[in-house]
C-alpha cells in the first residue's frame, strides 16, 4: 500500500537572551548628565519592532522603572551628582529576556568644581616655595593640571604662568623673586578635578588674599674692586726713649671703576665684601668672579667662585690675560636676594718685545737686524699677522716712526736697518716696538724696553 502525501516545513527554535551593549560608556566622572544609547542584537529570532508583544530594548537607572522602548535601542540620560548604577536588558523575537540577567554599568557624575586654597603662610626657611592645595569630595583632585601664576598686584596685566609641579592634590612652584623688580605681587592657583571641573583662587587657607611683597627674601649688598696698597701700623714700643713702629702692608679693595695701564702678564688681585643691608658680614657663601675679556680674546669669558671669609670678604687673583670687565656676583639662595657689583674695566697693555742684532752699527756698513714679538696668550693672531711700529728717539725727545712692520701668525717680526747719515756717528739712539690698539685687539696700546744702538 501507498501512503498518503506528506509535506515538510521548517521550524526555528531561538533558545537564548539577546546581547545588550552601552555605547560609549565613561569610564571616570563626568562633570554633567550623561546621555546613554543601548543596543541589542538576536542573530536568531532578532530584534525588528512588532508591537507590543514583540521584541523591546529596555534601561533603568538606579533600580527605578525601566524605560522600555520597542525595537533594538533604548537611551536614557543620567543626572545628578554621585555614582549611579545603569542597568540595560532586551527581549529577542522568540520572547527570550535578559531581565533577571541585565548587562550593569556605573556612571559617576560630580559636577561642583573643587576647592583650591594656597598656604596659609609662606615658610620663612624658603619663602621663594608657593604651594597650594586641591580638594574635592567626589572626583578628586586631578594629580596631572594645575596651575600657580602671578603679576603686580591691582594691575589688568596677564597673570605669567609658573613653572608648576602637580602632586597629591598639591600645586607647588617656585617664585623666582630676584627676577621680578620690587613691588607687591598677587597670585592665583588653578586646580581641577578627575571630572574636569576648575576653580582658580587667590585666597590663603585662612582666607586672606596671597600676595607677596618684593623683595620677599632679605636684600644684601656686594661690594667688589681692585687692590691697592695701604700701609697700617700694628704696633708701637718705646725702646731707649725712642717710639717705633711696625708697619704692616695689606691690600684693601676699592670699587674703582677701571685701571687702564696694567703691564702685560701681570696678575691681579681682585675682591669685596658681602654683607646684608644692616652691614652684618655674610659667611661661607658662594661669590662668582665673573671676567668678560674685551673683542678679540679667546675664551671671552671666565668665571671663578670664590667663599666669603667671617668678615663678608673674599678674594680672588686674576690671572695674565687681555683686558676686561669683572663683576662679583652672589646668585642668591632661599633666604637672601641676588647680588652683583658694579663691573670694573681691567685695561692690559700689549706685550712687545724688541731685540737688535748688535749695540752699534758703522754708517754706510751692514744694517742692523730688528727683530721680536708680539705676547697673544688668549687672543690668537690672524694669518696676515699684527702691524708693529719701529720707533726711535735721541734722549729728551719725543719717539718717532720709521717703519711699521708686519708680524707673523705667530706674532714675531723682523726688519734690516742700515745707518746712512754721517750725523749719526757718535749718537746713542734708543729704539723701540710700538703695538697700537685695535678694535679687535683685546689689548691696550704698548711699546718694548727701549734698546740702545749707538752709530760710529
């Protein structure tokens, strides 16, 4: 026997939840609502609206009722300051819910912004430290912005930013006062909190205004110049009815603003005094010697530090060299300001040397060879070389050119003169090399030793 016809038909079966997304979830506080977009998805029986009864995408905010809204998408938006628990779930086509299985979410808000206040007294130990602190309840202090900039006090100038270091809730810079000119200048902190909240004050812990006074460290003053001589008398006896004395030669240091004949080669000594401004001498304290040589030296500049003595004093020789300027300087630290003395010119004279080849020459005979150097420690001579004049004179009168040569690189030079006139026979003639100034000559105008030549 034959059966009857039979038919076939499909049956889907949709046995799990549908999977439920929260697009761009923040993951630190937020300073105001957050607006919330959730999205499911069914890869079986899906997520196409169909009523009431069909498939709905459904979020509830802190345990209240769920918005619920048909389709694969529901949003909602999260208010008010704290932390809040979001949770979303979605039924599919098949009626599959993810109710009792929601996907969870927290969004924390904090929208006050934080509270920011500096010291309530700057440390008489560093005044130069300003610091102020960050505080917030909720995100807390963001440990990587903020901020402490400064300008004079009751102006509309731009406040200049600090260099600030951010650190557990505290700002902290340091004011580098020397820089600024005197005056009272005012300050203000900016802070911010991990939702991105800022406040800026310029109030103390104790709610006074911060404002410093320059200079905020204790002034000083420096004093510094060249030695001279000065002669004391240490002691005196009567001996046989007679009164002597001991005589004592020290060197004291007077701010002269230049000395302008110091031979070539000689050292120098230069000093001061460091003391506050009610004269009490500072000791133990770092002095900068700063020499700057004049256009044509090489290195132009040098510098030496040198400790202050119990009385303030300090010392320091200065060693051959073209011509410069010296200054003192005491670059300050945490309790005392920056100083500098008044610069003094060094003026150096060139050093020239002249030889001859003999100490008398026959007129009409032989020339007499000149020869000799120019010194250039620290100022090197150019390949063209340095011109030099030949000069010469009788006793009492003026010197007189007769021939201006030209160095070597390495500054020697040389030149043949013969004796012609018959009036030079029996005269003693003194001659000698004169280096002029130049502008790119670290040094100042010079002549040799005089040399004798007598003509027979």
């Amino acid at each position: 026997m034959r059966s009857e016809e039979t038919l076939s038909a499909i049956v889907g079966v949709d046995a799990t939840r549908p999977e439920v997304s929260v697009g761009a979830t923040p993951r630190v506080w937020m300073p105001g609502p957050v607006r919330l977009a959730v999205t499911a998805t069914d890869a079986l029986s899906g997520m196409d609206a169909s009523g009431p009864s069909g498939p709905y995408t459904a979020v509830s905010v802190d345990g209240g009722v769920p918005r619920v809204e048909s389709g694969d998408s529901a949003t909602v938006v999260v208010s008010g300051e704290g932390t809040h628990r979001v949770a979303a779930y979605a039924r599919d086509g098949a009626g599959n819910s993810g109710e009792g299985a929601p996907e969870l979410v927290a969004v924390r808000i904090d929208e006050a912004p934080p509270q920011v206040a500096f010291a309530k007294v700057q440390d008489r130990a560093d005044p130069e430290r300003i610091e102020a602190t960050v505080v917030d309840s909720l995100a807390g202090a963001d440990p990587q912005r903020g901020s402490i900039a400064v300008r004079p006090a009751g102006s509309r100038a731009r406040f200049e930013a600090l260099p600030t270091t951010v650190s557990g809730g505290r700002l902290l810079t340091r004011w580098n006062s020397d820089a600024f000119p005197p005056g009272t200048y005012e300050f203000r902190a900016t802070g911010y909190d991990l939702a991105g909240n800022a406040a800026a004050s310029d109030r103390r812990a104790g709610g006074a205004r911060m404002v410093l006074a320059n200079p905020l460290k204790a002034p000083i003053e420096i004093e510094a110049g060249f030695a001279g001589r000065r002669v004391v008398l240490r002691h005196c006896t009567n001996e046989a009815g007679h009164r002597r004395c001991r005589r004592q030669t020290t060197e004291a240091f007077e701010n002269r603003p230049t000395i302008g004949a110091v031979p070539y080669g000689r050292a120098i000594a230069f000093g001061g005094r460091l003391t506050s401004v009610s004269a009490t001498p500072l000791r133990g304290l770092p002095v900068e010697v700063i020499e700057t040589f004049a256009t044509g030296a090489n290195p132009l500049r040098h510098s030496t530090t040198v400790l202050t003595a119990s009385d303030g004093s300090f010392a320091s020789r200065l060693s051959p060299g073209p011509s410069r300027r010296v200054e003192a300087v005491f670059a300050g630290n945490r309790v005392l300001t920056r100083a500098s003395s008044r610069q003094v010119q060094l003026g150096v004279l060139a050093g020239v040397r002249l030889h001859a080849s003999a100490a008398s020459a026959r007129v009409g005979g032989a020339p007499i060879v000149f020869g000799g150097r120019i010194e250039s420690p620290g100022a090197p001579i150019p390949r063209s070389g340095r011109p030099v004049e030949l000069q010469f004179r009788l006793a009492g009168r003026d010197w007189a050119e007769f021939r201006t040569v030209q160095t070597d690189a390495h500054g020697h030079f040389r030149y043949a003169y013969a004796f012609s006139d018959d009036d030079s026979r029996g005269v003693r003639f003194q001659f000698r090399a004169y280096a002029p100034a130049a502008d790119d000559w670290p040094y100042e105008s010079a002549g040799s030793r005089p040399i004798f030549v007598t003509g027979r």
